[in-house]
C-alpha cells in the first residue's frame, strides 16, 4: 500500500477539545495526527454522503415512489424482518 502524501496544517483547538482527542487516540493505539486524520475523513465522507442523498432526494419523484409502494405485495414480513424482532 502507498502512503498518501500529507500537508502539515496548524490547529488552534480549545482545550477540552485537544485532551479529549489526546484520549481518543491513546485508546484507539494510534497518534494524535492520525486520529485527527481519521475523524476529520469520517466528517467529510459524512457530509459528502448527506449531499449526494440530497441530489438523489431533489430528483426523486415522490408519486412513482408511492405507486410502486402501492404496487408491493400485501405480505407478512420475511422470519427475522418482523418489527421489534
């Protein structure tokens, strides 16, 4: 596997802040760099991820949503599908 190159950036964060990602990365084994690195990648791919659902939801269209629903089968749910199962 190839390393990604990094860019070294200057954090001002507040305190609390700071010692809690300090914990964080002791208890996950790995460096304060890389936690922050990681934290920061699950942040950006969650709010890409939010974006593209809101593309797909503008150009959705609600009426075909519904009359395909209406168009499913009046079934009991599959053995482990039930609700509160």
């Amino acid at each position: 596997m190839t390393e990604e190159r990094t860019e070294p950036i200057s954090l001002d964060l507040p305190v609390s802040i700071a010692a809690t990602a300090k914990r964080c990365a002791e208890r996950a084994g790995v460096s304060l760099d890389r936690f922050v690195s990681i934290a920061l990648a699950e942040k950006i791919g969650a709010q890409d991820a939010a974006a593209s659902f809101e593309r797909r939801g503008a150009a959705g269209n609600p009426a075909r949503a519904i009359a395909m629903l209406h168009g499913a089968p009046d079934v009991p749910p599959a053995e482990g599908d039930e609700i509160g199962s």
